[in-house]
C-alpha cells in the first residue's frame, strides 16, 4: 500500500539498497536528519530564521529569551539557595539550533542578574556536527561564562546540577509510523523503486516488531486507553514515539537535581490516535513553506512530528521524573511579563518606531494560538536524596500578569 513517493537521490539509494531495498520510516527520518554525509541537520543544510527554512520563537529575536529568563533566573536561584554541596550551577540546553537563545539568555542574565554568572555554565548537547559549528561560530565571542559541548551520554556519566532545557528537540527525533489496513496495525517502510535510470522511494507497510507492538500495549494498558481510538478506516496512519522512553531515561541520568523544560508542539491522546487525524502530523518544512510529503527534498528539509501529551508524560514520569505542570506558550509568556513587554513599546522614540513594530509583531507571533502561541510548557523536576525537599516556585505556570 503506497500513500507517499519522492524523488531518490544516489547516496540515499545506496543506503536503502544496502539494508535489501526497504527501511522503515524511523530509519527514513533518521538518515534525512542525521546521515553524517547528508543529513539535513547533520551538514547544516537547514538554516532557522525569517530568511531561512523555518522560524522558532529564539530565532523572532531577543524578547524571547528575555521572557524565557525570568523563570530561568527565578530557578537558578532557588537552586542555588539549595545548593548545599556547592556544585556549579549548569544550563544544559538539549538541542541549541543556531544559538540564537544561548547568546540572549546569557545576556539576559547579565543584564538582570550578573552575580549569578561566576556561578553558572552552559552545557550545549548538539548530535549534529554541521549544527555545532554554527553554534560555535556564533557563539566564539562569549566569554562571560564558560560554554561546553557534551553528549548525553558524557553527561549521564558526569551528572550536572541545574536546569535542562529541550526546545524543539523531541519533535525531531525520529519517529515510528504505524499504518492501519484490513484490522491491523503495520509499521510503515520506505521502499526504494528503480526504472531504468530514474529512482523513487515510496510508502508501503511492514509487519510490527515485537518492540513496537510492545510499546503500545504498554502505553494502551497503563493508560486505559484503545489504540488506535473509534473505527479507523484503511490506510490511516499515524505516529509512535518510540524514541522518548531512552531519551527521558538519558536526560534523567544526566541531572543531579533541578527541573526539566520541554518546549514544544503536542496533542492530547483523543485528538492524537482517532479517525478524523487520519495521516498523523508529520510535516517538512523547507524555505518557509510547509508540506505532508516528506519523501521529497531528502536531507535539505526539516521533517518533524506532534507529541502525544500522555504517553510523553507516561515514559517521563516511568524513567523517574516528577510532573510539575504544563500550558501553552500564549500564557507561559504572558505569566512571565509579555503584556508589560508590550506596553513598554509605546515609548519607544519615534525615530525607533521601525523596530518597535517589529518587535511588536514578533511578540504577537509567539502568542499566536495559530502558531508558536500553541507550543506546550511542560516542566518536570527531580530531586536527589542530598536534598529531597526540592519543591520549585514556577512562575511561568502563575496567572498571567496584565
């Protein structure tokens, strides 16, 4: 059964013919992200911003990181009240894109808070090298506060103490595609299809691993919930986080103690598995333009997936995390200052008038529920048995200053 199909370019046809002519779509969104040769991320092909593939809310400019440093602040201090082993304070931002947000955050933290500086440091967790470099690039002329790269896996060796960040990360991690035809699940593949001198992936089915099907059963049975939802017609598809359980377990390794932040796009489960959501939420994103057909454009688009609220909450909470809370970004943003942002604009001088309605207009857009405003705030915290007594205040999470 055939649902998408793009053109093969040569490299990725000699990866498909050499796993026997058919990968799934896990392994599909993989290697167009992260093929060390090709990927998208993996050679820096996809650029973030206004003028390039797509925008994220750091890349809209500094406000907000500003916003966003209110309760980073807010954290490092309480953390810092409790740090009685007197352990450096760390940032670990999972994921850093450009490092648009870090060189605003520090600056930020500057501006408001200087003295926590000799205390703190930013750890970067970037898989990608094409990505690192532009991080490195931009970031070369910091030198305020000490700036490292690690891996997870160095972290959950060598565990810090302070504050995770993911922003935009867990909806690029490569996803499983489950496919629905005649009563039964399948795991959907990727096929490579060769005629004459013209070579084009498609779509098709593949049987369940025992991996998958467990972890559905897992998550139906521990959340009481049918999967997929209702009567489901032939060719549904949609998508399965395989991903997410080793991720929480890794970030929950790689802390001491402190709070998780994830910010990013998810559904609630009933609007995630049922009939009417019947081709999942993976999308590409290339020069700003968005399409369902994902197989096109290999390794020069971004290719990303919704999360499913409570089955990310499930595999957090199972690898030893504790739910603080979550919103939207609209009033995540607004608890922590944006109306006053907003309002501060009004006096600007006129000769500035330019920038004020650009900064005007990129405020609005990260509260757009059409857009960024519909990112969810989901925070998570772990205590450590130094101190078990961790109960952070979260501002963020505070009726909305007006």
């Amino acid at each position: 059964m055939y649902t998408l199909s793009g053109s093969c370019p040569k490299w990725l046809e000699q990866r498909i013919n050499a796993a026997g002519g058919i990968i799934s779509f896990h392994n599909y969104m993989e290697i167009a992200l992260n093929d060390p040769d090709h990927g998208a991320y993996a050679k820096g092909h996809l650029r973030i911003g206004r003028e390039g593939d797509f925008v994220t809310s750091p890349s809209l400019g500094s406000d907000f990181a500003q916003l966003l440093s209110v309760q980073i602040i807010d954290w490092l201090h309480q953390l810092d009240q409790l740090n009685v082993q007197g352990l450096p304070l760390s940032f670990v931002d999972i994921g850093p894109g450009e490092g648009d947000l870090v060189i605003d955050l520090i600056s930020a933290i500057d501006a408001a808070s200087p003295e926590l500086l000799s205390k703190l440091q930013f750890i970067l967790v970037e898989v990608n090298e094409g990505m690192e470099r532009k991080q490195r690039r931009k970031l070369k002329d910091v030198k305020k506060i000490p700036i490292y790269w690690r891996t997870l896996e160095e972290l959950s060796l060598n565990p810090v103490y302070g504050i995770l960040f993911a922003h935009e990360i867990l909806d690029a991690l490569p996803v499983e595609r489950i496919v629905y035809f005649k009563e039964k699940l399948y795991r959907q593949g990727i096929k490579l299809i060769k005629d004459k001198d013209k070579s084009t992936i498609v779509s098709t089915t593949l049987p369940l691993t025992q991996c998958i099907s467990n972890s559905i059963n897992d998550i139906a049975n521990e959340l009481q919930l049918e999967i997929p939802l209702d009567e489901l017609s032939d060719g549904w598809n949609s998508e399965w986080h395989i991903e997410l359980f080793p991720w929480f377990k890794k970030v929950f390794n790689s802390l001491i103690q402190g709070p998780l932040l994830i910010i990013d796009y998810a559904l609630e489960f009933r609007r995630y598995y049922n009939n009417k959501r019947n081709s999942g939420t993976i999308i590409g994103y290339k020069e700003q333009n968005v399409t369902s057909n994902i197989l096109n454009d290999v390794g020069y688009m971004d290719i990303t997936s919704h999360l499913c609220i409570e089955t990310l909450y499930n595999f957090a909470i199972k690898s030893g995390w504790h739910l603080i809370g979550e919103c939207r970004q609209g009033q995540a943003l607004l608890s922590l200052g944006l109306a006053q942002r907003l309002h501060s604009l009004q006096h600007l001088p006129s000769n500035e008038l330019k920038i004020a309605l650009e900064r005007r207009e990129a405020l609005l857009r990260l509260v757009d529920p059409t857009t960024l405003g519909d990112f969810r705030w989901i925070a998570f915290q772990k205590n450590n048995t130094f101190n078990d007594n961790l109960n952070l205040r979260n501002l963020f999470l505070e009726e909305p200053i007006v």
